[in-house]
C-alpha cells in the first residue's frame, strides 16, 4: 500500500511524538551501550542493524511502542480506533497544527508568512524556558478585509520563533464581481491594510498590548514572480509609540501569481495620490473643527471648560476625529438583543493606559477596536466605543456621551434616543442602564423632582459615526440637561458633510475597518468544572492550615446552579426569575436544626487562585470558608458563561451547611 507524500510525512511526525514522548531514543542509547558492553567480543568493532534490533526485541521495547501507537482508519466516513473513547469530551488546550487549506484556483490570496523577530531587545535577558515550563508568551492576530487570524503563542525572546502563514483572500467589496478573479491594478485599488496586533501574556494568563501596526501589503503587486520580503518595525503604544519594540520578518506571495505585475512607479505613485488625498480631506477637517470651536466659545466663555472632544489619540499616538472611532456593528449570531450586547462589552476588562511615573494624570488612548478586543481589555472610552456601534448595528439610535463622574472624573458612557423621546443611559463597565428624567430648575422649590440613579455629573458632547453635538445649555450638569437634538439653541451640531469626508465609509482615509466579532473558544463546562477543582483544592488547603477538615457536600454544590443562572440573567436582563425553586430546594437540602450561609461572587477572568484571594477579603465568605462547627459540610459552584472574543463571567458560589450549637 503506497501513501501519498503529505499522508506519508503526517504518519511520520505522529509516529516522531511518540518515540519523543516515550523517550525512545533514550532507551535505544542505554540498551545500545549495554550491548556493547556485554554482547560484543573485543575483536569486533562494528553492531549491525540486526544486532541492535534483536537486541531491543528482547528487551520488549518495540513491543511497548507498538502498543502506545493507536492506529485510526476511516471505514465509510467513520472513525475507528484501536483504543475505546473517554466518556466526556476532551477538549484540545493547544492550538492547532497549521491546517492545509483548499484554496479556490478561481479566486486571488495574499499568502503571509511571519519567518521569526529580531531585536525584542526588552526580553534580551529572558532565560531560556525549559520543557513544560510556563513562560509569557507573545501572539500575534491579524484583520485583513472582514477576515480574522492568529499565529500560535511562542515564548518571548529577544528573537521570537514566529513561523506562521496566514491565506487572506483578496475580494472585492461589490458581491455581484466577488466571483471574478482580481486583477493587479483592481488590487491597487484596495486600500485597506493588515492590521497587525502583538500581545503579551504573561504567566498569570494577562494579556497586554505591545504594538499595533498597519502593514502596506501592496507592495507584493510590483514584486518579480509575486513574492517580497519586507522586515517591519513595530512601535510600541501609548506613552511608547515612538519606541521600537522588535522587528518581524514577513514574506508576502501571491496565489495564484499574477500574470503581469505592475511597476514600482505606478505603485508609489498611487500611495503617494492616497496619502495626499487623506492628508488634505484630514487638512479642511481641521481647519472646519477649528472654525466650530470658536463660534462654540463666543456662545458662553465658559465653554472652555466642558468636556467637548473633537480629537482623540489612538494607541500609535495618531490623532483620530472622535467620530471615527464609532461605526455600526453587527454582531451575526453572536449576540442577539441589546442587553446581550451591553452584558458582552461590561465583561471586558477595564483597564487604563499604562503611565510611566507617579501623579493623577490619566494618559489618554482610545484604541482601534482590534487593539481592544485581542488583549480582551480597554480603558472606559474603549467599552463605550463598541457598546455603541453594537447598538447602532441593532438599529437603536446610539450616541457615546462625554463628561464627568462624581469627583469631575472624566468618564464616557452610552445614551440611546428612543422614538418616543425616551433617554437612556447605559454603563458600558457594568451593563447597567438608566432612563434619564430631567429636573426642570424653574419648578417651584415644594414641587416634586425626580432623583438621578446615574452616576453621572457632567456631559460636554455626544457623538456617533454621522454626528456631533456639543452641550451649549446654560449648565452641563446631566440632571438638568433636556437631550432635544433638533434645538441648536441646546446642542450645538457639527456639519454632517465634514464628519462624513474623514470617516467611513466617506472615502478611502487612514481609519482601519471595523474587525469582525469571533465567537468563543471556551468550553464553558470544561472551564467550570476545572476552576471548581481547584478552587475545592484551594478550600482544603486553607482548612488545612487552620487544623479544620473539609466535607464536601456534592447535591449542596449542585444545587447552588440555578442561582448563578439567575445573577447572570438578572445582569443581562435586568429579569430575575427561578429565586422560588432554589430557596426551596436549598430548605429541603439543608436538615433541621441546620444553619445555612451562601456567598454569591462575580469575576470577568479565569485564574483560581486570584478568585480565591478575592473571596478571603469578604469577611461574610470568609466566614463560610472557615467555618467551625458540628456536622460541618462545604460547597462551591462554579458557572463560566461565555460571549464573544473568549470574554466570561464567572459566577463563584461558596456555601455552607451545620448544626447550629446554642
């Protein structure tokens, strides 16, 4: 039977891992050794192949790797395997290995492949990491034309061990000629860069930006035979946008090769017309922004004052109209109502831009939605970016709010206008929405005011990706304020024309395209159950110390499920439902003249051993972990519930059950 080359060299790295992982080859050297040692007379010099052979035979190790190799054979369409299947699912931690791909000879790809870094110079001291180790890894993830890509982790060095290929399909926008293969000069035409995203995770499972970096791949369309290799510089982000942080060797190739390429003239000379173009669209953008910001103050001189943010800074440094940071986002099938949406974007992380040095000065970074979404992290101004375009994709009429919090902490958070003229205000950090009444100040001081639940003082603007407004009433308190559009006399309108010439979909400019949302990698029940075990682990331990023993009571921990079901609901919703069934359940779990105590907590990460330092901090949890008594019986629960870009929450429930002693 003769295999085909791919099959044949497949066959042989399984067959590779498992000598590597049985450590053949260090059992073949000692039984090598000995057999010189015993079995050859001083007279020979040379051991045959044979020798060698029947001397492992003997010694039973040809038998025990035959017996580790489990063959798979695909008997119509179905798998069979010489070892019988687990009873639960397993679910694969590493990535996959790179997958061949069937590629349409019909349509034209952009073949990328990273062949290593050089000079990560802040990881010149990184030791080595052993086998098994955990070491920080860096990932790199890539967006290119609606489709989304990222290389496998690799330990950080001073020279990374990237090799990865990434297949980008080159297609046009229309869908009526996205059959048609694309020519050269039609690519020319396509402006839209590799957005190139590196994150660090480091040994606790955090992740942090690095550098986000916008590669011209167009340059492969004057390359000789559709090949080029270029050596990218990466900058790092925020405070250190100006420093470099490594460099990647990148290969670009064609598939299929283009008949005829294009000169390097008629290239530069099109990246050159591009640039020009956006620079000046950028140019009378900002001569208009200044022109608005000075009819703005001469309305009251203490406009000065309000939060209006007309600019802001992306990760690179770049100044950006805050309108370009926002676009309708649809999510597919990944998110399905508004309050999913706003329960997704509250389960990020927050985080704010790293400063270097002491002080209160918040360093401002408003990142591009993927530098936000591949660390799974972000300050406020990030949340409320995205919470908006997913409500804008819904079709609600979504405005992102800038002002203050209590203290006049700046703060950006969600407001919808309803047809009826209802306002609401969502809390892209929480989740938490809020209807907005307005206190009228020429009421009567006996009439009766409604009280504000949000957290917020101040608003200086609201924007979207069509429109800006600044606050011009009397007084930016948000209690008062009356959020009527139409009245230029209370918000003032930038010219929709001048917002649509820097911002999508206007023309080509230097904003990159929305990436699309990635469903999630995580078993929700594999990852419950592991963090249940060793948070369980955790419990004992703790109990240890203290000289106390550890009963687990496994129906106790079973049912605390719907519970955790119902807190997430309740966030999502802002509906509780199913609180009658588990009291009765837990009365009938709980015996009489028994005590029972339960401590619900929420967390958006997935490390243990953080979680369970979190909880100790509690004294009411404490109390349940540390509890003394008579007939003392533990339980814990634990719910991952998973959304998009892997994000969670992890709802953690301790609880306990004892004979109440008077």
């Amino acid at each position: 039977m003769s295999l085909p080359p791919e099959k044949a060299s497949e066959l042989k790295q399984i067959i590779h891992q498992q000598l590597l992982k049985m450590d053949v080859h260090g059992r073949i050297r000692e039984v090598l050794a000995e057999t010189i040692r015993e079995e050859l007379a001083p007279e020979h010099q040379q051991l045959s192949t044979e020798d060698l052979i029947k001397a492992l035979r003997q010694r039973g190790i040809i038998d025990d790797v035959m017996k580790e190799l489990k063959f798979v054979t695909d008997v119509n369409g179905t798998e069979r395997t010489s070892a019988p299947k687990p009873a639960t699912h397993f679910v694969d931690r590493e990535p996959p290995v790179l997958k061949k791909t069937n590629i349409d000879p019909t349509r034209r790809y952009l073949y990328l492949q990273v062949l290593g870094g050089k000079a990560f110079l802040e990881h010149l001291q990184e030791p080595e990491p052993l086998p098994g180790q955990i070491c920080s890894t860096f990932t790199l993830c890539l967006h290119f034309r609606n489709q989304r890509f990222r290389s496998k982790p690799v330990p950080c060095a001073c020279e990374p061990d990237f090799q990865d290929g990434f297949l980008l399909e080159i297609h046009k926008d229309s869908l009526g000629d996205g059959s048609k293969m694309v020519d050269a000069t039609t690519m020319l035409s396509i402006c839209d860069p590799v957005h190139m995203v590196l994150i660090k995770t480091d040994t606790f499972g955090e992740t942090t930006l690095v550098a986000s970096y916008f590669l011209e791949w167009r340059s492969v369309l004057a390359a000789e035979n559709g090949i080029t290799n270029i050596a990218v510089e990466l900058l790092g982000v925020g405070t250190e946008s100006k420093v470099s942080v490594g460099i990647l060797s990148i290969r670009l190739e064609m598939y299929p090769q283009l008949n005829k390429t294009l000169s390097s003239e008629i290239t530069s000379t099109q990246f050159t017309l591009e640039r020009q173009k956006t620079a000046e669209k950028e140019r009378l953008f900002l001569v208009y922004a200044k022109q608005w910001w000075r009819e703005y103050l001469q309305i009251r001189p203490t406009h000065n004052t309000r939060l209006v943010k007309i600019f802001a800074q992306d990760e690179n440094g770049v100044n950006r109209p805050v309108c370009c940071y926002v676009r309708p986002l649809r999510a597919g099938r990944l998110l399905d109502t508004p309050r999913q949406a706003a329960r997704f974007v509250s389960v990020l992380g927050h985080e704010r831009a790293a400063v270097i040095g002491g002080g209160s000065g918040k360093q401002e970074q408003w990142c591009t939605l993927l530098a936000f979404l591949c660390p799974n992290k972000g300050d406020c101004e990030d949340h409320a970016n995205l919470l908006c375009s997913l409500l804008l994709g819904f079709g609600l009429e979504a405005f992102v709010c800038v002002g203050t919090k209590a203290k006049g902490v700046p703060h950006t958070w969600v407001m919808t206008c309803g047809s009826d003229g209802t306002i609401t205000f969502w809390e892209s950090l929480t989740g938490n929405r809020y209807i907005h009444r307005p206190i009228n100040p020429d009421d009567p001081p006996l009439a009766e005011q409604p009280k504000p639940l949000y957290p917020y003082r101040t608003i200086g603007c609201i924007f979207n990706h069509q429109k800006f407004f600044g606050n011009c009433q009397p007084s930016d308190a948000v209690e008062v304020c009356v959020f009527d559009l139409h009245d230029e006399s209370k918000w003032k309108p930038m010219s929709g024309e001048a917002i649509k010439s820097v911002c999508p979909p206007g023309a080509t400019t230097s904003v990159p395209p929305f990436p699309p949302l990635c469903a999630s990698t995580i078993d929700a029940a594999v990852t419950s159950n592991e963090l249940e075990v060793q948070l369980r682990i955790l419990v004992s331990e703790h109990r240890k110390d203290l000289g106390l023993s550890t009963v687990w009571d496994d129906q106790l921990s079973y049912v605390l499920s719907p519970a955790l079901a119902a807190y997430e609901l309740e966030r999502t919703t802002g509906v509780s439902a199913g609180n009658e069934e588990f009291q009765d359940a837990v009365r009938r779990a709980v015996p009489d003249g028994h005590t029972f105590k339960g401590f619900p907590i929420h967390f958006v990460h997935r490390n243990a051993r953080r979680a369970f330092a979190t909880c100790l901090r509690s004294p009411f949890c404490e109390e349940i972990i540390c509890c003394r008594g008579d007939q003392v019986r533990l339980a814990v629960r634990v719910r991952v519930f998973t959304y998009p870009e892997s994000a969670c929450a992890v709802w953690i429930m301790f609880a306990c059950k004892y004979r109440s002693v008077l």
